[in-house]
C-alpha cells in the first residue's frame, strides 16, 4: 500500500505536535512494509534555526520519502499554498490513501475524493480556535473541518470531547485514536547545570509552544505570588507569535528565577524532563498534549488545566486547577513546593503512560484502518 502524508510542515522535526506525530507514524509504516511519501513544506523552521540547512536537501528519512513543496514566507498563506500544491502533486502519485493532517489541510481532500482516492485526516485539535489566527485564516480552517467532516473516508480524532464535537455538529463518526509517546532516556543535569545552573528537582518546568493558548501567562503570574527558592524554566520557542513572545519576556525581565531557555531538543531536552520537580501545562486550548505525554514518560509529577484534553491524559497520576484561573493554579504551586515528598511514583507514572500511549500500537490501530474495506 503507497500512502501520502499532507498538513505538517516538515519532518524531521520538532516544530510542533503535527510533526512529530507524521514522523512516528510514517517511519513506522515503512518498518511495517507500506510505501510512504511525506510532503514537507519549504520554510523557515521557526524553532530550531540549525534544521534548515539540515532539511533542505533531505530526500529520505528512515525509509520515508521526502518531497518538498515550494510555498511563500507569509503567515497563512503559505500553508494554504503548501495544501493546494501538494495535494496537486499528490494525485499523480498513485497513491492508495492520501492522509492529511490537521484542520486546514483538510481543505483540498475533496480533490483526490473526487478522483476516488481513499482519503484520510487526522483533527489534531479544533484549529481554528487558536488566537494566533484570525479573519481569512480562520474561515479557510473552519471550512477545512467542513470539508473532512463531508468527504473523509475515515476521520482520526485525538481526544473524546473532539469526537463528541463532530458526532454533535455533522453527525459524523470519529475514530478515536491518541497520540503515543516513546520510551525515553532518563539523563543527570550536566548540560543545564553549565548552561542555566540548574539541578535535580530545583526547578519548575514549562516545555511547550509559546503561543498564547497554552496559557503561560497564567503560569509567570501565579510562580511571582508563591512563596518558593524553586526556578522557573521555560523551554521553547514561539510558532508565529512575537508578539505573545515578546509579552511573556517583558514579564520574566526582572526575575532572575525565571530562565527561558528557547527551543530544545536532544539531550538538554532529556535532561529538562528527567530533573524536573514539577511539570506544569497550563494551556486553555490542546489537541493532544504531546508534551504532557512526554513528561509523564520521564515520571514527571504534572499540573495542568482541567481542560477534557488534559484530564484524559492525566488519569489518576497527576493533578488540575481551575483553567485561566491564576489564583487556582498559585494554591496548587505552593502546595506542591511546599511538599517535600512525591505524591506520585515516577516509576508508576512512566509505566501508565508507556502502556497507554504506545506508538507500536496506535500505528496498527491506524494501519486496520488503512486496510477497511
């Protein structure tokens, strides 16, 4: 079976939750015998400066083929571009399904369903309820969903409350299947001991988008109200919102607790999970919290919002506060600081995640699908 993946922007890559979720499922594929080709936008990678030169000429990865598709450097329109161009492309790849990822790309699956081309999406989240977006944008995204929703041969959903939403707004049946998460390598703090002068258990840890979505304003204001000699670290990069950005750095210039470290990856991104004494995601809007998997995979105790999203992935081993509720989530930071014994095991809650959210299993999962009728 010859497969198309369209929606991410590039792989390999850790720009966003999309790119990691294309990336595990397409190298896995390819181990289990399909054909896969996965259309990667050109552009600037926004987090991580050094993939560029990397990327560029990337024809392969792990067996998966890469083909790249020209676009412009313009917020929003260069992912309606990259969707139409590589969906034109696609259809003269002989391809057996064509899956597309997230909301917006799902705007041109109607083209290869007209050509009787099995087709596919994955609703990362409700897109188009994301602040970054606006106007034009946010219509295109909508009419992304509408279209998926009508003509996808199959729709993959991330979380209940997004199936709930399309089975209550188009009577359309979802198949629920999550993201997954890898084993990981638990690290002692060697490179963010010299780089930021932090070590095990003496800091709070936020590692996400810097979007506004995920609420990290909430969090600055409610670590400056708690009593604590733990650092705030902030890790990562912003998705086309500097001026969020630029927000969050006026409110942590004069706090030489809290550090922002910028994008990461690799072994300093191992080292931030494995020492963490608490995880905290305090997002308003998620998809499928890939982070909050990831932390919990180290045996990170986590705090986050009380979105359904979050609750879901948590199970018993973690805890919430009230969304966008400062006071709320201040009352739970200092309880945890306060608390000098773990509430959780991490061994307890690593092998939860693990069980859950394996990648092995979501990918055959995916590949029965593939395989319906």
């Amino acid at each position: 079976m010859k497969i198309a993946m369209i929606g991410h922007k590039r792989i390999p890559s850790r720009e966003g939750g999309v790119e990691v979720v294309v990336e595990e499922l397409s190298t896995r594929l390819v181990k289990d015998g399909y054909e896969v080709d996965v259309y990667n936008r050109k552009g600037k990678n926004v987090q991580d400066k050094n993939a560029d030169k990397e990327n560029r000429k990337l024809k392969k990865y792990k067996g998966v083929r890469i083909i790249t598709i020209p676009t412009i450097n313009k917020k929003g329109i260069d992912a309606l571009l990259y969707s139409i161009l590589a969906t034109i492309r696609a259809l003269f790849g002989r391809y057996d399904v064509i899956h597309f990822h997230a909301e917006g790309s799902c705007a041109m699956l109607w083209l290869p369903h007209l050509f009787g081309i099995k087709t596919f999406a994955t609703i990362h989240g409700l897109d188009w309820q994301r602040s970054k977006w606006g106007g034009l944008a946010t219509k295109y995204i909508k009419f992304g969903e509408k279209i998926a929703a009508k003509y996808a041969d199959e729709i993959i959903v991330l979380s209940k409350s997004v199936e709930k939403y399309f089975k209550e707004t188009y009577n359309r049946n979802t198949n629920f299947i999550p993201n997954g998460v890898n084993k990981p390598i638990l690290r002692e703090p060697k490179i963010i001991k010299e780089k930021y002068g932090i070590d095990k258990d003496n800091y709070i840890l936020f590692l996400a988008r810097i979007v506004p979505e995920k609420g990290l304003h909430y969090l600055i204001e409610a670590y400056k109200q708690i009593n604590t000699d733990k650092k705030l670290v902030i890790a990562g990069g912003a998705s086309h919102t500097n001026d969020y950005l630029k927000k969050i750095k006026e409110m942590v210039k004069d706090n030489s607790n809290i550090i922002m470290t910028g994008f990461v990856q690799g072994q300093e991104l191992d080292e931030l999970y494995s020492n963490c004494y608490l995880y905290c995601l305090p997002s308003d809007i998620e998809g499928m919290p890939l982070s909050l998997l990831e932390a919990m995979s180290y045996g990170c105790e986590c705090l986050t919002s009380n979105i359904e999203e979050n609750i879901q992935v948590l199970g018993k081993y973690g805890e919430t506060f009230e969304k966008s509720n400062i006071d709320d989530l201040r009352k739970k930071l200092q309880k945890y600081v306060d608390n000098k014994d773990k509430r959780v095991n991490a061994e307890n809650i690593s092998n939860y995640i693990l069980k859950t959210y394996n990648w092995d299993k979501i990918t055959h999962n995916i590949e029965k699908l593939y395989m319906k009728g």
